[in-house]
C-alpha cells in the first residue's frame, strides 16, 4: 500500500520514531511470519513429495519390462552375414543353425517416365503449363486402394499435377497412398505406392483426348494422337527369403519363421542362423529388478524415519538477511528435514509393496513356482527394511531349468511385476491428489497442499494490507505527537519570552 503522507520522525521530540515503529511492527508482524513459514514448509513438502513421484516413476519403467514375455526370451540369435538380415529370436525358438537365403525384398510400386517430357522448345520444367490455353483434359490414376480422375486445364503445371496425384482419394475420401515428385533435372515424373508389397500397383490412363497419362508413363512430347492403354503400368513385389530350403514370403520386409523374426536387409547368397540359450539377459533384467526395488525402499525409507528438528524453522526474508550465505544455507538443511516423516501414504506403500513381493501368485497351481523366494530372492532374517536379497546361484539354476514358470511368475496378470507395477501407479495417483503432479502451475494445482497453499497465500495478502494500514495508524499517531510536542515547545518560548526569560 503506498503512502503519501508526510512522516515527521523525531525532530520535536528527539525520538528514533524509525526505529520505534519498525520495533513495534516487528511485533505485529509475527503472525504473517509464521504464515509465510507454513508456506515455506508445505512448499517444501510438496516438492518431497513430487521428488517422490519422479523415483517411483523411475522404478515403474524397470519393473514394466518385467510385465511382458519379451523380457523372458531364454534365447538370443546370431547371423553369420548380418549386412542380408538381422534376426531377433523369440521365446518359441528352437535352438540350432538354420540356412538362411533372402531370394528379393519388398518393394513399392514405382513408376518413373520412360523418357524427358519435352516441348518443341526442349525439356519441360515443374512450373510449366501442361497445356494451351483453353484446353483441358482428363486422366485416371488407380491403385490397389481405389482410383480417381484428374481434371488437367489450362493452369495446371507438371509440379502442381504431382501434388494432385500425391494427395489423391478415392469417392469416399480414403487415401490412394501415393507419392510423387516431378523431377525437374530430369524432366520425368516419379510416383510410388506408400506401401510394400505385390499386391501394390499403379495405374495411369488418359480419359480425354490428350495424352498426358502418356507422357507421365513414356516422356516425349503430349499430343492428341499417342493415348495409354488402361493398364497396370507399375507393380510392387513381396519380400522373399529360403529357410531351410522352405521358402516364405512377406508384403513387407519383416518376416516370422520358426520363432525367428527376420529384417531383410538385401537379397544375397546363403547365410547360417544359429539360435542359442541365452539366460544371461533374463538374469540381469531380474537383477537390475532387484536392485532398483532396494534403491527406492532405502530412498523411501530414510524418509519417513528422519524427524524434523523444530528449533529450525523456515528463515523469514529478515532473518535470512541477518545470516551469511553458507549459514543459510546450513539452516535451510537442518530444517528440511524430516518433511515426510512418518508420512501415511508413503509408509502404506512400503508395506504394501512388501505384501506385493512376499504373497504367492495365487493364479498358479501349487507344484509350480508361485514365490520370488523359490528362485533365490528373500529378505534377510529379522529385516525390517523390506529390502531384497538375491541369490544369483540360485536364480541361475531357476532360470535354466524352469524359464516358462519364472516368465509365469512375473507376467502374470496377478504376478509379480504386474502387482508390483498396479502399487506403484496407485501410489503416483495418491501424491498427484496430496502434492499435485510434477510442473504442475500452482494457479492449476487442485491438491490438498496446492489448496492449502492458496489459502495461506490469500491470508498473507490480507495481513499485508492490514500490517500497511497498522503502520501508517502509528505514524500518524507519531506524527501528531511530534507536531503537538512542536506546538507546546513554541508556546513554552513564547511564554518565556514575554517573562523576559
């Protein structure tokens, strides 16, 4: 609130009235201290909290792997000439050598003219008119999508007829997947299909009297005398690879044989597959599972155990002023501890994820793993932390022996890792609705801290307002004493003088 008001301090009186007013409103100010001090902490908390959130985000994408079989392949596949194909072998992989010939790839449809397009002036180029003034004609372009007519005047340009056919849908408005590019280096038009495969062709044909559809599949120069024939004027092909001597075909240049994914890289001769055991990846997306669940139950446990220490609270704006650099910012740690102490939410997901690992997964019969501890994962003896310990011996004899029910045990839709990944999302839903979610404005934040947060903000404007008007009562009480202190000393040697003192 600004003041206009003339301030009189001290000259009658011989007070500090400063120093006075700002002792007095010192004290005054005590209770938007503490306001602003509650804020300071619930600000504080709500970071804890989103702080929170970001670890179990973290420790969410490690354990989600878990949740799918990929994540279970015991076995991993080796090419002996990797520029033909890459191969990724899949959990229903028989382990051996396999002979591998890619015979073609998977290829569009393309059609580029079979010579320049010219004019009696030479070739032409993208932004020249296809044809006289006041002609027009019509020709059709179809796929395996559908086909469309084209209306071709006298302002159309080969660069603006490629955009068309680029653009090209059938009558009900769906795509005829195409590409195309009038190469003006060239002076030919070069049009694809989007898609791969044999079944992908292109067809253009001259509808009118003008040969344009000619000149787009032949070149040389358009006239009304050499039309195109309607037929398939380009084709695409399929993917088509030897393994084992069975051939396999594919639209596209991804191929499944024999739990073998193959990317065919380029036809060649022919190249040996091997598929082997491979328990190692499994072994360590476990392991890193492991680990990872012991870093966030140390991170979550040291913070509901560390107390807060009351003798340091939030530093208001003077007080922080009064310490050096360093010893603000010594203070400022002592008091953010303990910010989640004995926190609810996060001491029941500590318990609940305890329960999620240590309950057996009760879709699975008895006689088959049901336990992380039936393949070397338990707690130590007497623990109170909850953390893991893991016997990889043990773990690695589980893996070779029984992979499918390790994959069971986890991917399960009550196992392991999905009840694992289920408690973690509840919990990331329970701090969004305690603190808000990370980056959240605090104008947008329907928390229970971002609303109590917005309550103490508007309490704190109300107590400026009344503080400024608190302290402008005082200075006007303040003022008039000095001014009535003036009038008496002016009287007084008055009085004085008329005694002839």
């Amino acid at each position: 609130m600004v003041n206009n008001q003339m301030r009189i301090t001290g000259f009658a009186s011989g007070l500090d009235t400063t120093q006075i007013i700002n002792d007095l409103m010192r004290a005054e100010r005590m209770p938007l201290d503490k306001l602003f001090q509650k804020k300071e902490w619930l600000e504080w908390q709500r970071d804890s909290y989103r702080d929170v959130n970001l670890e179990l985000d973290t420790f969410r994408k490690s354990v989600d792997k878990l949740r799918f079989q990929s994540s279970f392949n015991g076995y991993a596949a080796s090419i002996s000439d990797s520029s033909l194909a890459t191969v990724t072998a899949k959990g229903s992989a028989v382990p051996g050598n396999y002979t591998l010939e890619v015979i073609s790839m998977a290829e569009v449809a393309k059609l580029t003219s079979g010579d320049a397009i010219t004019t009696v002036s030479g070739n032409v180029k993208s932004t020249d008119k296809i044809l006289a003034t006041g002609e027009s004609t019509i020709i059709n372009i179809e796929t395996s999508a559908g086909n469309q007519d084209i209306t071709i005047d006298d302002t159309t340009t080969y660069g603006s007829l490629a955009n068309q056919i680029a653009s090209l849908t059938d009558a009900s408005g769906k795509s005829l997947g195409l590409r195309a590019n009038f190469d003006e280096a060239t002076s030919r038009f070069v049009i694809s299909t989007k898609e791969l495969g044999a079944n992908q062709k292109i067809t253009v044909s001259d509808k009118g009297a003008i040969g344009v559809a000619n000149a787009i599949v032949n070149g040389g120069t358009i006239n009304a005398t050499t039309l195109t024939p309607t037929v398939p004027q380009a084709t695409g092909s399929d993917a088509k690879v030897k393994v084992d001597g069975v051939s396999v075909t594919s639209s596209t240049n991804n191929l499944s044989v024999y739990g073998m994914d193959i990317k065919v890289l380029k036809p060649g001769s022919q190249t040996t597959v091997s598929i082997s055991s491979d328990t190692q990846s499994i072994f360590d997306n476990i392991k890193k599972f492991v680990d990872d669940y012991n870093s966030l139950i140390d991170s979550l446990n040291t913070k509901v155990k560390e107390k807060r220490n009351r003798d340091y609270p939030p530093l208001t704006d003077t007080q922080r002023e009064a310490l050096t650099e360093k010893e603000a910012e010594k203070w400022d740690e002592t008091a953010k501890k303990g910010l989640l102490y004995n926190d609810s939410i996060i001491s029941r997901t500590l318990n609940d994820l305890r329960v999620s690992m240590y309950k057996p997964v009760e879709s699975i019969s008895t006689g088959y793993i049901r336990t992380l501890a039936e393949i070397g994962i338990t707690t130590e003896y007497l623990s109170t932390d909850g953390k893991l310990v893991l016997n990889e011996d043990k773990l690695r004899e589980a893996i070779a022996n029984n992979p499918d029910e390790i994959m069971n045990l986890f991917t399960r839709d009550d196992g392991i890792a999905t009840r694992i990944y289920n408690e973690v999302n509840t919990t990331i839903d329970r701090l969004n609705k305690k603190a808000g979610r990370v980056g959240s404005p605090d104008n947008l934040n329907n928390s229970v801290i971002g609303q109590d947060l917005s309550e103490i903000r508007k309490r704190m404007n109300a107590w400026d307002n009344k503080l400024a008007m608190i302290e402008n009562r005082y200075w006007k009480q303040f003022t008039a004493m000095e001014q009535a202190i003036a009038k008496f000393n002016e009287q007084s040697s008055s009085i004085m003088g008329m005694m002839g003192f």
